[in-house]
C-alpha cells in the first residue's frame, strides 16, 4: 500500500507502540526498581502490551471483511525478516573485523544457537513471537472470515468470547506455547466485530473513549506494578488489612487477573477506539511507521543488538539517580529507534524494486519447480 494511503491515525498508535516495545526490551531498570522508575516501567509496559494487542485489532479490521489475503503479504513478511537477518550478520561482521564488536563474552555455542533460531527458522521457533502468532493468524484468515462474515452481532460477540475464555484459560493461565496464536486470533475478532457491526465515529465516542482509556490505563498501570514487585505488594497489604499477606496465591491470581485478563484488553480496545476516530494525515509519520516492522527485528536480533551496544554509548545505572537514569535511557531508546528505522529505509527508498523482484522471480522459480500447470495436471 502506498504511504500516502496509510491511515496516519493508525500509523502514529504503531509508532507510539513500538518505541514502548524498544524500551521494555532495552531498559536499565525493571518493575522492581523502588521508586519512580518501576512505576515509570509499568507505564510504557502496559501501553506497550495494550498497544500490541491493538496491532492484531487493526489485522482484524483492515481484513475482517476480506474472503481472504495475498500469499504474496506472508511471503514478502519471510522476505523482510531475511533482510533484517542479513544486515544484521553484515553489521556484526564488519564489527569484528574492524575491533568494534566488545562482547567478546559470546561463545561459539551462542553463536550457533543464534544461527539456527535467527537463521534457519526465525518464524517458527517463536523468538519473534509477535511475528509468528501474526504469519499463523495470516494462514488461517481463509478459515476464519468466511465464517465470521455469515454471523450475526450476537453470534460475533459470543464467538469473542469463547475465543477469550480459550486464550486466557487454556493457554495464558497453562502456559501453553500456542497462548500467543489465540492471543491473536481474540483480538482479530474484536477488530473484525468493529469493523463488521459497529464501524461508527463520532466526537461523543472519542471523548468517552479517552475518559475510559485514562482511568483502565492507570489501574491497569498499578495492577502490573504490584503483580510483578513484590515490595509494593506487601505495602499495600499491610495497609489494607494490616498484615503481609502479599505472597498469597490468590492475591497473585487476582492481580494477575486484574492486569492481563481485564484492564489490559479494555485499554487495548479504548486506545484503537481513540485512533480509530481521531484520524489525520502525514507523510512523515506514514514515512516512520512504514519501518516499525523492522525496527522490531533489528532491536530484538542478538547480532545486531550486540554489535550496536559495542559503540559502548553512555549506560544509564539506576545507581546515578532517578534523573539522570530517565535522561540516558530515553536518549538511548530514541537512538535505537533511530537507527533502526534509518536501516529500514534504505530498504524502502532504495532496495524496495530490488527486493521486490527477487521475490517475485523466486516465487515464479517456486512455482515452475514444484507445481503442476493446469495444462499439466
């Protein structure tokens, strides 16, 4: 699709999301750091994870209505990930031979597990989890429109149902490997049902949905911070009820409950309703958005990763202070994102009509190798 055709409201949400994701993978401290920092993780981890889910909504509301997609989208998605794959084993490359790789910690046992996981099967051995749930729920929208498209709205929000209970039942709460692939599919429902039965905009529901959004985000920002720090936990519990009973199994259930079962999937649907009908138009931040996709795989590729923290920039230490910690960790997170999505647009501005044909004359190659013409068969 065209940049210019891009939905800039959309496109802004995937740009906001993504520098929270590059921030939880790159962060000096955790929700256990005292003070403002752990809360400070919590509000860009619950905007993170609520703005993911929202990504598998826009999936469902682009292509809910579709009878199904290109082969061409889940191979040029193999394509994009074999270009991040190569650059970023080119990078470490010339980082070694010029002396500028440092983590000279790295066995050759981690290099070849990082061969095989990033190289030989990067989509299907969930290191990019977001990414495979995505391919597998692209392989089964075949399935899953034609029959969401003949339901009615109650039959629609009974089916959301159903899928909620199977991914946080059967698979969230059971730790089942597919947990991520039922993610998807709940929230490609719920981006399906607006688009199919209530693909209305008005001010009054932008409005209703930035009140909704601001109160489920701040509980939702304080029920991940006291699920995962247990010091926080016992203060609330000694003030509540007077007695520490913050390593209860159900005070963790309940938390646990509260933080991905209900306020995280409400701030999910209430930040798309907020983009949803807040819509504008830029090129530049289509332009940006445009290499979000890649500014994942480069950020979370052990080579490059490792090659880009060998130009040994300032650490931010949770030891300096509050401060100074905040200032260095977003500086660097905006670096981050920087280079990665620059990377990403030689790809676009440049290399786009290369690739593009190396992809189509590898998939005419495919197809005239292994499979029969209908004059054949």
């Amino acid at each position: 699709m065209p940049l210019q055709k891009r939905n800039s409201n959309f496109e802004l949400l995937r740009i906001l999301t993504m520098f929270c994701v590059v921030a939880n993978h790159s962060c000096a401290f955790q929700f256990s750091t005292p003070g403002f920092l752990g809360q400070f993780y919590s509000m860009y981890y619950a905007f993170g994870l609520a703005g993911l889910n929202s990504f598998f909504m826009m999936s469902g509301y682009f292509m809910g209505n579709r009878p199904s997609i290109s082969k061409m989208k889940i191979i040029s998605i193999f394509v994009q990930v074999l270009y991040c794959q190569l650059l970023s084993l080119l990078v470490f490359i010339i980082f070694k031979l010029t002396g500028l790789y440092s983590h000279e910690g790295t066995t050759t046992l981690q290099l070849f597990g990082i061969a095989v996981r990033f190289y030989v099967v990067p989509l299907t051995s969930d290191i990019y989890w977001y990414i495979t749930a995505y391919v597998i729920l692209l392989a089964l929208i075949p399935v899953i429109n034609p029959f969401i498209q003949k339901l009615n709205a109650k039959g629609f929000i009974i089916l959301i149902l159903i899928a909620g209970i199977l991914w946080y039942g059967f698979s969230f709460v059971f730790h089942y490997r597919y947990a991520h692939i039922q993610r998807a599919v709940f929230f490609y429902l719920l981006g399906a049902y607006i688009r199919l039965h209530a693909d209305t905009k008005s001010l009054r529901r932008f409005i209703i949905a930035i009140v909704m959004f601001a109160v489920c985000y701040a509980i939702s920002v304080q029920a991940f911070y006291l699920f995962q720090n247990e010091d926080a936990r016992r203060e609330l519990c000694l003030k509540l009820v007077h007695k520490d009973i913050s390593q209860s199994y159900y005070v963790d259930m309940l938390l646990h409950f509260l933080s991905y079962v209900v306020f995280s999937p409400l701030c999910s649907i209430l930040i798309f309703e907020i983009f949803r009908n807040f819509t504008f138009s830029s090129s530049i931040i289509n332009t940006i958005s445009a290499t979000t996709f890649s500014i994942y795989l480069l950020h979370c590729q052990p080579l490059f990763n490792s090659s880009f923290h060998s130009l040994k920039l300032p650490n931010a230490k949770v030891e300096d202070g509050t401060a100074k910690c905040l200032a260095l960790s977003l500086a660097f997170w905006l670096l981050t994102f920087a280079v990665c999505s620059a990377v990403d647009l030689i790809r676009l501005k440049v290399l786009k009509n290369q690739i593009n044909a190396f992809t189509e004359n590898t998939v005419s190659w495919i197809k005239r190798k292994f499979y029969l013409s209908q004059n054949e068969a």
